[in-house]
C-alpha cells in the first residue's frame, strides 16, 4: 500500500471543505470534535442554523476565553454564544426535530465508511465511547448526511471501504465524504470521486482506497486556502 503523502489537508482544511456545500439558511448538526470545526468557516452572505441535540437551535460562534457562560454548551460541552432568535427546548424535542426530519445535513466524524454509504463512527473498544449517542439518530433522521475525515487510519489503513467491520452507526445513509485527500460521493453503492489533491495522482489515492473509485467524470483539483 503506498503511504499517505505528507501533503495533505489539515483538519481545519477539511472542515472549511466541508462547509463550502452548506447552503444559506440551511439547518444543521455537527457531530461532536472534529466536525465542530466546521461552524467556523461558514460562506460569506451564507449564515447556517446550527442545532444542537441537548436542546439549542441558533447558537453562534465559540466566546472569547474567560467569556463563557457554562449554562450555554452543545452537545460536546464547550461553551457556545447565540445568534438572534436562538431558541432552548427539551431533549426529547431536540430528537423530535432529529427524528421528524427537520435538519438539512448532519455532519460526523466516521472510523470507517462503506461505498454502499454505511457508517462506523462509535466503538465500545478500550479508548471507545460507551454507546453511539444521537449518530445513530442523525444519520436517519437527516436530509443529506456528510463526513469529513483523514483518508487512512494512523495505521495507514484505509477508512473508505468496501464492506464496515466495526458497529455500524447507520446503513446506506452517506452522500458524500470530505477527507484529507479527496472529495468523494457515495452513489448507487458505489464510490464517486469527485476532487483530490493535485499533489497525489489517481492510482496513488485508489491504492490508499479501500474500494474501487469510480470517475464518471472530470475530477476537479482540491483547492482549499492556507489555514
């Protein structure tokens, strides 16, 4: 298998990705670390409804250090300011919503992802979390579903595969993953490659790849700003 390059995209470079396709006006949930990031790096004259499972719609950017109020978090325990018409409710109907469709995207973190679009984002194992959390809600109550991610394992193994062989968080419910080196859509059980790196070259990712990579059509380079 050849080596990840040494150029790739920063976290921050991945979110920033991520939040590009997010449209204007769009109601969202980011998954808990890594995908928080992508609040940061909204479109100008775009501005997102972010929601929150333990109960807020609308919150705003992170405060300054030694401005948080700790009665205001998300879902990952950090501190959170609102926007205008933010709105608190109950933990049942922050799921209600989840459940009832009413969110746009979710965005996750995953350990692996299948090309039929299945997803492995939890694990019970010694540096796992004790159960899947709201993921599982997520993924099936959302209208379009993403993951950002690095491309491998710090192993070197690939995390876009044919076949999950961790719990599965949910079945066939990603459209579309943004990693460290590409940009890839999920269709008809299938993986779409859609950018990647200038810096890498086709047969470099397929064999960084754990699934056969399909182009239909142009790939586009993966142009992302210095961060």
């Amino acid at each position: 298998m050849t080596q990840e390059p040494t150029e790739k995209l920063s976290n921050v470079q991945i979110a920033w990705r991520a939040a590009q396709d997010i449209a204007d006006g769009a109601y969202v949930n980011l998954g808990i670390g890594f995908p928080e990031m992508v609040a940061r790096f909204q479109p100008e004259g775009r501005a997102a409804v972010f929601h929150s499972e333990n109960g807020i719609l609308g919150f705003g950017k992170a405060p300054s250090e030694g401005q948080e109020d700790w009665d205001l978090i998300n879902a990952g325990k950090k501190a959170v300011t609102l926007n205008p018409g933010a709105a608190f409710f109950h933990h049942a109907d922050s799921f209600a919503m989840v459940r009832g469709g009413h969110l746009d995207v979710a965005i996750l973190g995953a350990y692996e992802v299948a090309q039929t679009g299945d997803l492995a984002n939890w694990s019970t194992g010694p540096t796992g979390v004790p159960a899947v959390g709201g993921a599982m809600d997520l993924v099936h109550g959302a209208k379009r579903v993403a993951v950002i991610t690095e491309h491998v394992t710090k192993k070197g193994q690939p995390k876009l595969v044919e076949r999950c062989s961790l719990p599965l968080t949910g079945v066939g419910c990603v459209t579309r993953v943004y990693t460290s080196l590409a940009v890839v859509d999920i269709e008809e059980g299938r993986f779409v490659l859609r950018e990647k790196l200038p810096a890498i070259s086709f047969d470099d990712l397929q064999s960084l790849t754990g699934a056969t990579l399909h182009c239909p059509g142009p790939v586009a380079d993966l142009i992302v700003p210095e961060l």
